[in-house]
C-alpha cells in the first residue's frame, strides 16, 4: 500500500527551536530495507515540516538510503554518525547510524531474511538509544512480519519487539488519523483469546495510558469512550455472558473515581461515528478488529501508529512494505511526514 501523500514541497531548512527548548532527538529506524522504507524516509527527513519539528536520525543502511535517493532523484548527502549527539544539522542533509547489514545487490520488493534481521537490528540499536536516553522519540518505517521471522526473530510486530527490548512488561497500541483516535486493549492474538485476556486491571492500564497519551499531545481532559465486547455492548444481558459488567464496568468505575473522563462500554458500532463528529478524544478498543477495522476506513492515508507505555513515544506509519511498488519511487511520504510530526509532538525535550 502507497504511503499518503506529502501535503508540502520537499524543503530543509536549517532546523529552530521554539521558546529557547531545544528540538527532541528521533530515532527513525529503517525497517526492511526491501521495502519502501528508505524511499519514504529519504522525503520525509527532508520535509521542511519534519526540520522545524525535530532532529531525526536514521538507524539503518547508508548505502541503502543513497539508492533510494537515487531512485527518487533527490539531491541530499547522507552522512554517517556514531551516535545521534554527533549529527549536525543543516539544508539537504540526512544522519544514520549505518549498521551496514545490508548486500548492495539487495533486491527490491523480496521477501529476505537478511533484510528481516537488518530491520530487528535496527529497532534494537533505536531501543538501546532510547533506554540510554540519548533519542525522545522512535519513528519506525514498516518491517515485514515474515522476513522478520525468517531472519530468526518471532515477534508479532514493532510494539511487542520494543517493548522486549525495553524492558517493559506492557504497552499499548494506538492508532490515530484526523478523525479518530483508537486504544487497543488487545492486538495481535486471537479473538477467543483476546476476550479471555480482558479483564478490569488490563482495561484500566489501557485506558490511563491512552489518557496520558492525550494529555501529552495537547488534550488536556481527554473525553475517552470505551468499547464494549458483544454486539450493543451487551445490551443489557441480551448477548454474550456478561463480559461487560464483569470486565469493562468495574475498570470505568475506577477510572472516573480518579477524575479521568471514561465513557462506557459503548456499543462498537456506534463509537467511532460518535468519535469521528468530535464526541470523544479517544476510542478504546477491546480487541484487534474491533479498533483496526474503523480506522482504516476512516483515514488510513493520513494514519499514524503509536506505541504507549515505552521509555519514549514511538510512531509508525500505519501502512506495510509495499514489495509491489517498492524501489520503483512510486511511494509517497506523507503518512512518514506525519509520524515524525506526532513523535515530535508527544516527545519531551531533551535536556541541554
């Protein structure tokens, strides 16, 4: 699938901090590299949107970036760094910490599982930047899920990998576009088990990440509806074995007991039109589909995912390789335009 398009001409002024704060530092992670990403990164880094926002440094392959540059026929110099306290910033440049995993003569648009190592390494190097506090924010290109196992790594996708590598016993998905926010209680497991593993603690943590997550980005008192499991949430007993007074209920009680503006369980069907004219900030979803499926209608083009709960805000386009149209410069940058813009957003400023 084509990134969204890029809402403003390719420029790179030189980058400026506002109010005397210094710009957070971004760790762009190039994912597979037989993918489009490096074709939306090498745009996307030179956005003059992305220079007055943050200073982003890629995690990647130089080399594989140049290509990509050449495929697209943009002048820019990529430069190689250390660390990200090395890159200085300017007109038409690009920073990686080139890990050099990649062959020259990696195809474009094939599955490898050279190229699925490379993307976990990557996201290793980009997490290990983060604990350290050295970046503010994670901005990942799209890995393949396939290629990532062939090359020995069997995690689910981004937000199960990093928070593996950071630590963290739990995270928390979200997905945004201009219409609707959505909070994921569960993701990446099935629906038996999904509904299995829903329980009042785990939709309270959900909730005040996603409440956390909002405040962040500007929201001061976040209105967040809450899904229910069944069809009508429920509807009073009618469906379902009253999943939502014993999983959902007690959590939103809590919740609104400690000020935080949680409205629920809502009937899914009806939660994202509410959300979509403006009546909640927020959507949280108990499973996958339930979040995935409405959002993907509604504005994909412009879609960003996040990751909550990490050491530092991670964001992602909300689209896949591409293998079809990868190395062909028919990719579109927009969608990486915007994850840069909310990972600067809903990143602190680093410390001078």
């Amino acid at each position: 699938m084509n990134a969204a398009p890029t809402t403003a001409p390719l420029e790179a002024p030189v980058q400026t901090e506002t109010a005397g704060e210094p710009l957070p530092i971004i760790a762009v992670t190039m994912g597979d590299g037989a993918g489009i990403g490096p074709e939306v990164i090498v745009p996307a880094l030179l956005h003059a949107d992305t220079a007055r926002r943050c200073r982003p440094v890629v995690v990647g392959d130089a080399e594989r970036l140049r290509q990509a540059a050449r495929i697209l026929g943009v002048s820019c110099e990529i430069v190689s760094v250390e660390t990200p306290a090395d890159a200085v910033f300017g007109p038409g440049r690009i920073h990686v910490i080139d890990l050099g995993l990649l062959p020259a003569d990696l195809p474009w648009g094939q599955l490898s599982a050279v190229a699925g190592d490379a993307a976990y390494q990557y996201v290793r190097v980009a997490a290990e930047l983060a604990v350290r506090g050295d970046v503010q924010g994670i901005c990942t290109a799209p890995l393949n899920k396939e290629a990532l196992h062939a090359g020995g790594h069997l995690y689910p996708g981004h937000t199960e990998l990093l928070a593996h590598l950071t630590g963290v016993e739990e995270v928390s998905m979200m997905l945004s576009t201009p219409k609707v926010k959505v909070i994921h209680v569960t993701t990446h497991i099935g629906l038996i088990d999904a509904v299995r593993r829903i329980e009042p603690g785990l939709v309270e943590r959900t909730v005040r990440r996603g409440h956390e997550a909002m405040v962040r980005a500007g929201v001061a008192k976040p209105v967040i509806g809450v899904c229910g499991i069944n069809p009508h949430a429920g509807e009073n007993g009618l469906f379902g074995y009253g999943e939502e007074e014993k999983k959902i209920v007690p959590a939103i009680e809590v919740l609104r007991a400690d000020g935080i503006d949680a409205v629920g369980p809502l009937p899914a069907d009806t939660a994202f039109f509410l959300a979509s004219r403006g009546d909640y900030d927020l959507i949280v979803a108990m499973y996958h589909d339930q979040g995935h499926g409405p959002v993907k209608v509604m504005g994909i083009e412009a879609g960003v995912n996040l990751t909550v709960g990490l050491p530092v805000i991670r964001t992602s386009v909300d689209h896949g390789t591409a293998f079809d149209i990868a190395g062909t410069g028919r990719a579109e940058a927009g969608s990486m335009v915007e994850a840069l813009r909310q990972a600067a957003e809903m990143s602190t400023a680093p410390a001078r």
